[in-house]
C-alpha cells in the first residue's frame, strides 16, 4: 500500500437511547509514491464502496507527491448493535435499576465498521479521540482524560483524550456507560508509575477488587520480566455485561463480567486461577500485540503464542503451587495434541487470503499453537536465553510491527542458535509428527522414523511435503541427569547407541525426555515396557509419565497400540503420589470403562478388580491429605469415587452409605453439600434404594423444583432404580428448570454406564415432556446427541435416532453423522481389541 496513516482525530457521539452513533475524522497520512486517483478507505453513504473487499476509492482533484501534508476528512454515521463485534451496546439490570453502556470489540476487522480508515495491523497510527454524550456517563477511551466540558443547554458534555501511541486500528477502545471502580497506583521497573484501575457494572465492585490483586502483580511481573517501559501512563480494566470476551485494548482492557466469579461466598481456587490467568494474558498483552504489533494477521500466532506462554509464567509467579512446566502438559498440551491430529489443522503461518479468513484467524489456534511452539523453543534454548530474545525483541521492535522472521531474528541475536532453521518446518506445516523408535537387528542403532500424526490411520499422511526438523532430548539408564540432543531431519534416521548399552539388566532410553519436542513417540514393546520399569524405580519426570499416558491412550484407540498396553501403563502407576500424573490418568481410565463395560463380552467383575486396584489408593491419598482440599482436585476426587462405586469398591460405597444416612433428613440442606460430599451422598443414595429411598425421592422431586438444588445432585449418574429416575426426570421437566440446567441434569444422569438403554427408554416414553423443556434448537440436538452418543456401535445409534424419531424428536442428519463416526471409532477400537482387553483382564492379578 502506498499511503500510510500518521494520525486519527476522531470525535465520535454515540446516543445509546436511540442506538445510534455519528462522527467526524481528519485522517493525517503520507505517501510513499506518486498518486493520481486512488485512495484507499472505507465504509461511507456518499461513495461507492466495494463490498467484497470493503474499500473505496476516492478520485483525486490533483496528484500526490511524497511529503504532501494529507489531510482526509470524513463523517460517518453506524448502529449500536447488541452481540456483534465493533461498537455495540447491551443492558444490565442492578437492585431494579436499568442501565446502558456501550463499547468496542475492534479485533480483528471490524474498526473498519466504526470509522474510515486503514484497517490493517502494520498500519499504525496515533489516535485522538474525542467523545460527545448526554450527562451521566462515564466515558472511557485508551489515553486518560485530560478535558471535559459540558453543555448546560444541550446537556450534552464533550470528553477528550490525551493522545495514544502509535498504534493499530484494531487497538481503539471507547466505552460509555455507568461503572464503579477502584484505584492503585503502581511503580513500575523504570521509575515510572502507572496508574491501575478497575471498573465494573453498578453494585458488583466489592465481589471484583480482588482483580485489583492481580492486576497490581501481573504488572510488575512483566515489568520486571519484559524490561522495557510501556508508552502509557494508565491501564484500566473494565468488567462489563454482554462484551462476550477479553479485549487487550492498549490502556483499556474490557471483560465480560460473565468470565469471572462473582457470585459464591469465598472464592474457589479454581476461580482464582481462572480471574488471574485472563488478568495475566490481557497485561501480557501491552507488550506483546500492542508495544510491539504483528506485520500481518498471518502471524497471529506471534502475538497469542508467545503472550500465553508469558502467561503461564505469571500464574506460576502468582500461585507458587502451579509449576509453568507441568501446567503447560496438563493443560495446553492434551489440547494441541487433540486439535493438531485432525486432517483440517492449519499451518501455524500462512497467507491469509480473505476478509473471512481475517475474521476467524484468532479463533483457529493461534492461542493453543502459539504457546504449543513457544514452549518448545523455550525448552530447546532454555528459558532464560529465551527470555532473553524475548526482550532483545521487544526492544528492537517496539512501537514498530514485527513478522515471524523477526523473532526468530532477535532469538539468534541473542542466542546464536539458528531458530528459524529448527522451527520453519513447525510453522509452515500442519499438525504435528509421530516418531517410531525400534532396534536394529545388531541392536547398536535406534531406527527413527517420522510421520505426521493424524488420528485415522486411514488418513495418515505420508507424503508430507516437508519432514519435521525435531529436537530429540535423548536420556538413558547410562547418562543419568544428563540429557543429549539431536536433530531427526529425515523421515528415517539412525541413531548410535552406546557400547554394551543392553549389558544393564535395567536399560532403557528416553527418546524425548521432560517432552522436549512436540511429538508423540511410539515406542515397540520391548522399549516401552523398559521405560515403565524405569518410571517405577524413579528414574523418569513427571513429564515424561504424562507423555506416555498421552500417547499410549491415544494410540490404542487409533489401532497404533493396544489397550493391554494402556492397562500395563495404568497397573504400573497405581503407586503414582503426584496428582498431575492422576489428573491425566484418571479421566482415560474412566473413558475406558464407559466404553468397555458395556461390552457383553466384557465380564463386569474383571473390569471391577481392575479399576478398584488401580483407583483405591490415591482415593486414600486424597482422603487423608489436607493439601489437597481445594476445589482443583475435585473432578479428579469425584472421578475416582464414580469410578470405585460404579465397580462396587467396599470402602466407598460404605462411606457413601454413611454421608447419605446423615444427610437424607436434612433436604434443604443438602444443596450445602460441598461437591465431593454430595457425590457420596448420590452414590448411597444409589445404594439405598431398600431404605426410606421412596420418601426421599419424593422429597428431592418437591426441593428439585429449585435449580439451586441441583448442584449437590449433578453427580445422580449413580441412580439406577427406575422410580428414582422418574423423580429426578419431574424435576428436570419442572417449570422451575432452564434448558441448560435440565441438560447438564439428564448428562449427569446418563454417566451411569450401569443404565445402559434404561434412561433413554424413559426419555422416549415422556417425549412430550421433553419437548416442552429443550424449546430452543441448541438444547433440543445436544440433549438428544448426548443419548445417542452413549451408545457403542452403529446399530445401536441408528436404533436409538428411529426411537427418538417415532416420538417426533427429530435431529439434522448433519449433527447425528459427526456423532455417528465417533461411535463407529468406539466400534472399531472395540472390535480391533476384544481379545487384547479380555486376555489382558483375565490374566490381571492385584499386586501390591
């Protein structure tokens, strides 16, 4: 583009009682070469616009040189719209007052459906903003106020802004509306002070100042970390209703209030962590994405990638507990695995060819992938020499716009290691590899091969155009702590083993120790079964344990491995004490029994020594260890009490027995049940069907009609006496209840794999009860996809649509096929294993 924009004086007059808004701009800009007649803008009533491109063209009365003093001035005029991206508006409701407010989502294009103008990241600009509303409003932009004045005629008050860095169009934030806030004021690492603040809807400030903690810290953290200052003197952070997401707006964040807790009395751990990551991400994003700017939205993952890793980084600052490493393989990386294994994954970068593509580019993993490689490039240079390039980045290119090359740049600046030639393969193609580890025939070579990783065999790609350039940080029973890298470049590669390397009877080897690379690694038998011992005598991290969970999940149910060997995996870490292992573990050792005990050839009893041997000591650990009493471990606590009772473990369904026999009485009480209690309480209940169980099922059918009551009994999978079932069925179908609430009950109800076709049945003979509950499309496909869904093979399915059919619950054939080729995978991984599964189960003996 020949023309770039030097400045914005933008005065914008939005009326949030009509909807509307209106304003003017003089559009400052230079030249690079000489222009006749075309000039590039957009969105205006007087001219006419291309739609598919959403420009302009304005005809010139002269030609333009360079160094010309170009002014362009418009006005412009659009609609406060609610639930859309660029200048929308909503409503809130406090203590029956009715409040307006409006404000901007500007990311990725739609700046462009506010104001004129040049509406790409590279593109930046300074930004005078001026704002004109009706007295009563609070007015917010990215700068600090520095003038209000206001009409006494009109009533009208003019509001302006200091000026803004130079920055992209995408950046501009404005809110109008009524909030509360607080205020601290902060030093920053270079003598500075910046002033932070947090605002939020009338009435909801004292269940938010506790952001104001990590707002504060998150600040000096990446002030200290970054180690370069930040061309603004405030960053507000503005909680709102109806925003629908995080917006990084240099100077003024905006929330949806929506993303927070602010409704239980004390907060929950896991709701901490979850306030102080977004903070974190958000903060992190003034250097990242607004300091220093992408070129082109091609390299988004350059922003989101590396503000996500920082981000993990912070949370570890804040919560000491949360090691960055371990957090980045319970969390992010099962999620690239997942989203890297479909054929339709995108190249890290790429060309982004149309305005559709723009739109969605943030959503297609940007932030997934992004941490995903910076991780990795984190591990291979190590952190702190990462952090380095980081900073040497920031530095070189702030206030500027950067590409892929440039980072990688400023990484061997910093580092003298080549990253760009590691890397391009990473982010130029699609998905991720797998590695094949053998011995050759003479056994002094491991025999290395690499695939993309696709989660069909049938779709595997084998002629993928460029191999993977792969960091492999090698550890063996002969190296100890130390770890050796290498480099796989070729599709099959050969490496040397050490002399009389199988002398040991205790070897083993680690191909991607602390998981060094991105890769899922398939080891052959003898291999695998070495590197167990050495995870039990100690030898392995906690990151390797949970790479060989992943993988080997994983490629059982792709026919890559067998389930026997996942078993082995399981059995082997049933002495596990770190929960992160258990965390990862747990969740596959429960989709395992889902599937497989409703197998007929499956006996029950097998399956049931199996998960009582694996399950009940780290439910003793849990118990009786205090530490672990926040609510982040109660997934994993409620997994393993389900798991234990569903196989009729003795010492749970006692206890479960005993917290229902103290609770049944109390009814309106027991919705004060913490969530693992209440998890016990539905198992006894489950339990007790020969004790009073009729007239507290008549009970919890009478409070059930109160959808707070549901909280204790989301976990009522345990259910298995039809008349119960039809109790909690009159709840879920009561007026009392929403959509959403009835179809997270009939979920919870449908985790009862001893149920089998019991619950679908009922369902099916109440269908006219059902209709009048989901109303709405959405519920209506996801309660109905959620039965069939359960099911374990083809016939089964297409049987259970023809019940749901003949009652005229009728589902888009498009929804129930996605679901119906989960469940022919389900098929087949039963088919390709049942005499792996059986062998191994009849065989299985409980060690201790």
């Amino acid at each position: 583009m020949n023309i770039k924009p030097k400045r914005y004086d933008l005065t914008f007059a939005p009326d949030l009682d009509n909807f509307i808004f209106s304003g003017n701009e003089s559009l400052h800009f230079e030249i690079s070469l000489k222009i006749n007649d075309e000039i590039i803008t957009i969105n205006s009533d007087t001219v006419n616009i291309d739609q598919e491109t959403q420009t302009m063209n304005i005809t010139l009365s002269r030609i333009l040189r360079p160094k010309d003093n170009c002014v362009l001035d418009l006005e412009f005029s659009g609609k406060l719209k609610a639930g859309s991206p660029g200048f929308h508006i909503y409503r809130y409701f406090e203590q029956n007052e009715n409040y307006k407010a409006a404000d901007t989502e500007l990311m990725t294009i739609y700046a462009r459906s506010v104001f004129p103008c040049l509406d790409q990241p590279d593109l930046k600009a300074v930004f005078s903003v001026t704002i004109i509303t009706k007295e009563g409003y609070q007015i917010l932009s990215n700068g600090r106020m520095i003038s209000r004045t206001c009409n006494t005629d009109t009533k009208l008050c003019e509001n302006k802004f200091e000026d803004t860095p130079e920055m992209s169009t995408y950046l501009l934030a404005l809110a109008v509306g009524i909030f509360d806030f607080t205020e601290e004021i902060v030093e920053d690492n270079f003598n500075s002070y910046m002033r932070l603040r947090i605002y939020t809807p009338p009435g909801k400030l004292n269940k938010l100042k506790y952001l104001m903690e990590y707002a504060k810290k998150s600040f000096e953290f990446f002030s200290n970390m970054f180690g370069v200052p930040l061309p603004i003197m405030k960053l507000d952070h503005l909680i709102t209703v109806g925003h629908g997401s995080a917006m990084e707006n240099w100077g003024l964040i905006i929330y949806d209030i929506k993303m927070f807790d602010t409704y239980k009395e004390g907060l929950l751990k896991s709701s901490k962590l979850k306030a102080a990551e977004l903070i974190c991400h958000q903060t992190a994003h003034q250097w990242l994405g607004n300091l220093v700017t992408i070129k082109l939205w091609d390299d988004i993952w350059l922003s989101e990638g590396i503000t996500s890793w920082a981000t993990t980084q912070c949370i570890s600052h804040l919560f000491p507990d949360q090691d960055p490493d371990i957090s980045f393989l319970l969390k992010i990386y099962p999620e690239y695995l997942s989203v890297g294994k479909k054929k339709t994954s995108l190249p890290l970068t790429r060309k982004i060819k149309t305005l559709e593509e723009i739109s969605s580019v943030v959503d297609n993993g940007a932030h997934l992938n992004g941490e995903a490689i910076s991780t990795m490039i984190a591990n291979i240079l190590g952190k702190d020499e990462f952090l380095r390039g980081v900073n040497n980045y920031l530095k070189k290119f702030k206030n500027k716009n950067a590409d892929t090359d440039d980072f990688f740049g400023s990484l061997f600046e910093t580092s003298g290691i080549d990253v760009k030639d590691i890397f391009e393969s990473w982010t130029k193609n699609p998905g991720y590899p797998i590695i094949y580890i053998s011995e050759t025939e003479d056994c002094s070579y491991l025999n290395i091969t690499q695939e993309r990783f696709l989660r069909t065999k049938d779709g595997r790609n084998d002629d993928q155009d460029v191999p993977w350039k792969i960091p492999i940080l090698l550890s063996t029973h002969t190296t100890g702590s130390k770890r050796l890298i290498h480099f796989i470049r070729q599709r099959t590669s050969y490496l040397h083993l050490p002399d009389n390397f199988y002398h040991q009877s205790d070897y083993w080897i680690n191909i991607n120790s602390k998981v060094n690379s991105l890769v899922r690694v398939k080891y052959n038998n003898g291999l695998l079964e070495s590197l167990l011992n050495s995870a039990q005598n100690g030898h392995l991290q906690i990151q390797d344990k949970i790479a060989i969970i992943l993988d080997n999940y994983e490629f059982a149910k792709m026919g890559i491995g067998k389930t026997s060997q996942f078993l082995n995996i399981a059995n082997a870490f049933k002495e596990e004490k770190n929960l992160s292992i258990w965390k990862l573990l747990v969740p596959r050792i429960r989709k395992f029994f889902d599937t497989w005990y409703k197998v007929p050839n499956v006996k029950r009893d097998d399956i049931n020594r199996f998960i009582v041997c694996t399950l009940s000591k780290i439910l003793e650990i849990l118990d009786h260890n205090s530490s672990f009493e926040d609510d982040t471990y109660d997934k994993l606590k409620n997994d393993i009490v389900r798991l234990l009772a569903l196989s009729n473990h003795y010492n749970t369904v006692e206890k479960s027995r005993k917290i229902f026999d103290e609770n049944k009485f109390q009814y309106k009480d027991i919705m004060r049940l913490d969530e693992l209690k209440a998890t016990y309480f539905s198992v006894g209940l489950s339990y007790l069907c020969d004790n009073g169980v009729e007239n507290v099922a008549k009970e919890i059918g009478k409070y059930g009609l109160s959808p707070i009551f549901f909280m204790p009994i989301q976990s009522l999978g345990y259910i298995r006496d039809e008349n119960m079932l039809n109790y909690i069925l009159d709840a879920v179908f009561s007026k009392e209840t929403d959509e959403e609430q009835a179809l997270n009950i009939l979920s919870e109800l449908q985790n009862n794999t001893l149920n089998g076709n019991r619950l679908l049945k009922l369902i099916v003979y109440r269908s006219e009860d059902f209709k009048k509950k989901f109303k709405h499309t959405n519920f209506f496909e996801k309660a109905i996809l959620s039965f069939i869904s359960n099911q374990i093979t083809e016939n089964d399915a297409i049987s259970a649509r023809y019940e749901f059919s003949s009652k005229g619950l009728h589902i888009p054939d498009q929804s129930f096929y996605f679901v119906l080729e989960k469940i022919k995978a389900k098929s087949a991984w039963i088919s390709r294993d049942m005499d792996d599964v059986l062998n191994y189960l009849s065989q299985y003996v409980c060690s201790d």
